[in-house]
C-alpha cells in the first residue's frame, strides 16, 4: 500500500505526459493533412470558375471544423494563401498557424502550431 502511494504520483505525470504528447502530434497529423487537402482542392479548381485561394481556405477551415479544430477568426487561427513560382510551375502555397491548448499541460508545449505546403496549379495556362 506504501509503495502505491509512493508511486502512484509518478506514475500519474507519466501518464498526463503521455497523453499530453499523444494530444500534440494528433493536432499536428490534424492540421497538415486539412493543409494539404485544401491547398490540393485550391489548386485543382478552374481559375475561370472560381478563385483557388478562396477555395483552399474554405476547404481548409471546412476541414479543421470537421476534426475539432475550430478556426472560428484571425486571432486565433492564420490562414494565408499565395501564388508562387513561374509558368511552368505556378504554385498556390497555404499557410496555417493556430493557437494550441494542452490536455494538462503536464509537458512544454508551443503555443501556436502551424503547417505549410505548397502545391502545382493543374491549370498552369489559366493561372496569372
């Protein structure tokens, strides 16, 4: 009974570590692929029909709303789009930073985490 209570403590912050961790990186995977998936949905769309950097960003918070991961205005969420390069590889970048909030709080932690990509535009002879 000694020995539990002795150890009970350790084996609890081990434990809030854990999941603290576990809580980090399942944020991170989170955002990089809404990231990846609406910059890709950006960058496959008709510039004709319709901008592809409003259509990554909507996509991009569609999905973050989708996993949990609010992205309700600028203050605490940042999402930015850019064309980048030359024809032949005209690029649309996406760049998202948003505040992060630990389980427990048990480990360092950032503050903000954020993901970037970059993707080729399909429609290289529509695009300006």
């Amino acid at each position: 009974m000694v020995e539990f209570a002795l150890t009970l403590p350790a084996f609890v912050m081990i434990l809030a570590g854990t999941f603290d961790f576990g809580w980090l990186f399942f944020q991170q995977a989170m955002l990089d692929n809404a990231v990846h998936e609406g910059c890709r949905a950006g960058a496959v769309v008709d510039p004709a029909s319709a901008n592809p950097e409003d259509t990554a960003e909507d996509k991009i918070r569609e999905l973050l709303d989708s996993t949990g991961q609010k992205c309700p205005d600028d203050s605490t969420c940042e999402v930015t789009m850019s064309r980048t390069g030359v024809r032949p590889a005209i690029s649309l970048r996406c760049d998202v930073e948003r505040n992060y909030s630990p389980l427990f709080g048990m480990v360092p932690h950032p503050d903000r985490i954020g993901s970037r990509t970059l993707v080729r535009f399909e429609w290289q002879d529509l695009v300006d």
